[in-house]
C-alpha cells in the first residue's frame, strides 16, 4: 500500500469516528438521549431536517476523502459542512492547490456552495490546533452563556484563531452569535458564513424540530458548564471579556457548488 492510500485510509477512519462521536454531541453541547436513539437528540437541536444531517455527513466523508487524495502531502485542508455549504479551511502550498480542492468539493453531487478560505502557507503547527481547538470551546461556551441565544443553532469552527460561524440563522441571529465569538479573548477574527432565513421560517424550523424529537427521545437539559477544550498557549489573552477588544467580523466569499436541487439561500 502506497503513502497516498494509506493516508487517504487514517483521514478516512479518523473523519468517519469524529462524525459517528458527534451524533452524540452538537457543538459541544451535550444532550441525554433516553433509549440511545442518537438520531432524535440531533433533530431537537439542530434546524436541518434528518435527511439534511445525513446528507451532509456524506458530502463531509466524499469532499475530504477526495481532497486527500488529489493534493500534495504538504496540505493541510479541514472540511465542514453544513446544509450542503462547504467551508474549506487550513493551508495549501500553493494557489493551484487552493483551487484543485475548490474543484474537487464542486464536483461531488449536491454540494449547494462552497465556502473557500484555504491559506496559501505552510501547514499550521501542532500548538496552533490545540489552540483552535481551545478557541472553539471558549465560543461555544460564550454561546451557551449568553443571554437569549441558542448555541445549538451555530457551527463554530476555528482556523489559526479565526472562527468560522454557520448555521441556519435570521440576519439578527447571525449579527448576535458573531458579536459573541467576536468579543472572546484570543478570537482574531470571525467569518461569517451563514445561510439567512426569515424570523418565520426560524419559528416553523424550530417547531418542527422539536416536534420531531418529542416522537422519539428525552432529552435533559444541556449542561450549563464551560466546554473543556485543549490547553491554550501563551497567545491567548486572559483578560475579561468585557474588557476584551472585539475581533473585526466579515462575511464569507461564496463561491457557487454543483446542486442538484434548491439551495437555502
């Protein structure tokens, strides 16, 4: 077995057991399932419908697995989706790269957009994930602490200190959960990469969901403790978030994917 298959076989197994763990977790906020019907606490927190979370799992393993497989060694590329928006993130070699795995992601079936904010450098150390993934916690921390927002409705991911937002969010939504992660200590810069819905459509969403996972599984309440992430590093600031300057926030650059059918916009 050649260098190539064989990493394209640990990225495989690895992404594959991160998404089998996450059936129990969204966004590191965990919910009790009753009867081990994992599918059920999904729908009781997430505005996607089943199908969509499914979907989207299947163009995450595709997307990475291909990517993997047709650039360098020297890439580092992470891939998250959300209701068939692709968000690529980490670092290439080189422009060629940044675009071979834009194309890669386009041609697999149903990707509706693709998000593209792979780095032209090299790949970031082991201290500066950890700190990411530190950085993580503290936002979904910050989420579930704040006042009138709910955490579940965000997917936070982080990339040499800037966090990535998605999610099926109203434009106030949207404003609120950036200017959360905006104002955690070490956050850099946040990226907005949402996908707007009307106030109504949010209400029809959320009562779905929940009527949904009432059918099928109780869930207690999340869990109001801050999410432990990695150790962090001496670059990330201690001060109070009251006294912690803002990080600047931008929307995403959305480039169009290759949908077989309509797209939330």
């Amino acid at each position: 077995m050649n260098k190539t298959r064989v990493k394209a076989t640990l990225a495989r197994a690895t992404l594959i057991a991160s998404l089998l763990s996450g059936v129990a977790l969204l966004q590191g906020c965990p919910l009790l399932v009753v009867g081990g019907v994992a599918g059920g606490a999904l729908v009781a927190t997430d505005r996607r419908t089943l199908g969509a979370q499914t979907e989207d799992r299947e163009i995450q393993v595709k997307a990475a697995t291909q990517i993997n497989q047709n650039l360098p060694d020297q890439a580092h590329v992470n891939v998250t989706v959300f209701n068939r928006r692709v968000l690529l993130t980490g670092e290439v070699p080189n422009d060629a790269a940044k675009q071979k795995a834009e194309e890669v992601a386009r041609g697999i079936n149903n990707v509706g957009a693709i998000v593209n904010e792979l780095a032209v450098q090299g790949a970031s150390s082991i201290s500066s994930r950890a700190n990411d993934s530190y950085l993580e916690g503290r936002v979904k921390s910050a989420m579930v602490g704040e006042k009138d927002l709910s955490a579940n409705f965000y997917k936070v991911v982080c990339e040499r200190s800037t966090i990535y937002l998605m999610g099926l969010v109203t434009p106030d939504e949207g404003a609120h959960g950036a200017d959360v992660a905006a104002r955690v200590p070490g956050v850099e810069q946040v990226v907005k990469v949402f996908q707007y819905i009307k106030p109504e459509e949010a209400t029809a969403l959320n009562a779905a969901a929940a009527s949904g996972a009432s059918a099928t599984t109780t869930a207690a309440p999340a869990s109001t403790e801050a999410t432990v992430g990695a150790v962090p590093d001496s670059s990330v600031s201690s001060k109070p978030l009251d006294q912690q300057a803002p990080a600047p926030v931008k929307n995403s650059d959305v480039h169009p994917g290759n949908p077989s059918k309509p797209v939330t916009k």
